[in-house]
C-alpha cells in the first residue's frame, strides 16, 4: 500500500464573485512548496466554490411568504432566510430544533438546504446569505480541466460540505461535487477475507476523501479552504458526486 499524504493550502485569500479558483490555487501551491503530480485530488471548501461563482443572496431583496414566516416563528430564525430555504429546497424533511433538514434541488438531504451565513462576509447591510453551487459537480469538472492545463497533469477535484449524520452527533466532510475520481466504488462480487461474497457493499470514497482533508481544512476560523492529497489510488471508474445520492426510494429516513 502506497502511503497518503495531505496537505493543507496555507495563504488563500478570501474569494469574492469572479475570482479565478484555478489560479488561485495554483499561486497556493507555489507558496507552499508543492507542484501538481498525476493522481493528486484536491478537496476545496463549498463555500469557496459558490462565493467564486456569485451565489450571494441579500435578505433585504426577499419577500418571505406565509409559510416561511410560520416557520420562522416557530424556529426562532430570520423569516427571509427561512424563504431562501424553501426556495432551494424541493422538501423539508424535518423541522425542529433551530434547523430545518431540508431535501436540496440538487437532491442533498442537509440542514437549512445548505444555506449558510458564517464564514462569509455580509457588507454593509449585514443579511445575506450563501447558496450551494448550481451545479457541484460541473463546477468540480470545470477546475479539473483547468489545473489539468495549466500543470500538465490529471487530477481529482472534490468539493466539500459538512454534513450531520443520522443516528451520529457532530459533523464531518462530505463530497457534494467530484471529478476525476470513484466517488462511488462498487464492491459487490468481491470476497472477504473468508471467500464470501459481499452483496451489499458500496464504498463512499468522495465522501472519505472529503472527510479526511476536512480534519486539516476545519470548520470554524481556521481559514484553510483546500487541501491537497497525496497518494491515493483507485482503479474503479470515475463518477461523479451525485452518484453518492441515494434514491428516495431506498432512504429509509423519509
């Protein structure tokens, strides 16, 4: 077994709309001593993606309707934010507790459909709100070609998000876009240790790669939005994020 490395991306700047994700890593790389190799993934924060892409929305320029004023109410939350939830959302699948557990558009089963307003800055109205990238992993395929370009290599890119857990506290990374990597391995027809045939067995390893950079990336104020890791291998076939979504049909938690 090859050894995995990762490696936290010290001296990104804070991302405004139109900033160039690619160059900006690239510059990051240099700063910290390291050149793109083949194979290598690099795992960035969501709300770098999305801040890049523009998806701000200003509280002051939404109506909320009667249903997120009702909501608000009873959760003890900013009705306009409450909105912009139901907006992105295509249903709520719990609301308690300060949060609503919402089914996002893209399909995602999180709390407040993603909508988040730490670790951004707010202007000076001081009420808006970050929304998920359109489309995690377009914008995830998007980077690869770039870096693959401009360092003539080809690498893995996944975007990551922390996600609460069923039946588990806390939160950890979760891959919400990938590309150029198995972000789902099936295993089904491989043998144990004892010869018996797995039935059942899927490997969420976008979600394990995302999980293992966020140890290094953080959560709060540390202010390390990418992290490169080293080393990992996988023959499987490439997929993309959206394939760690499971069907409505087989989630046993709506």
């Amino acid at each position: 077994m090859q050894p995995v490395s990762l490696h936290a991306l010290a001296g990104i700047p804070l991302i405004e709309p139109g900033d160039d994700l690619a160059t900006i890593i690239g510059a990051a790389l240099r700063d910290n001593g390291l050149a793109l190799a083949d194979g290598d993934i690099l795992v960035l924060a969501q709300k770098i993606v999305s801040k890049a892409e523009g998806r701000y929305v200003n509280l002051d320029d939404v109506t909320p309707s009667a249903r997120a004023r009702e909501l608000a109410a009873e959760l003890g939350k900013d009705p306009r934010h409450v909105e912009v939830v139901l907006g992105e959302s295509d249903e709520l699948v719990k609301v308690g507790q300060h949060v609503i557990v919402a089914a996002h558009k893209l399909g995602l089963v999180m709390a407040n459909a993603g909508i988040d307003e730490s670790n951004i800055s707010h202007g000076e109205g001081g009420g808006r709100v970050l929304l998920l990238p359109r489309d995690p992993d377009g914008s995830a395929a998007a980077l690869k070609a770039r870096l693959d370009a401009a360092h003539g290599v080809s690498v893995g890119v996944v975007i990551n998000d922390s996600f609460g857990r069923p039946w588990r506290n806390g939160v950890v990374g979760v891959a919400i876009g990938a590309a150029g990597i198995p972000s789902l391995v099936d295993r089904v027809g491989a043998v144990d240790l004892f010869g018996r045939e797995l039935k059942v067995t899927e490997i969420a390893t976008a979600d394990e790669l995302a999980s293992a950079a966020s140890l290094l990336m953080g959560q709060a104020a540390e202010a390390m939005p990418a992290a490169l890791i080293r080393g990992f291998r996988s023959t499987a076939p490439e997929r993309p994020a959206a394939a760690l979504i499971r069907d409505r049909k087989r989630d046993m938690f709506r």
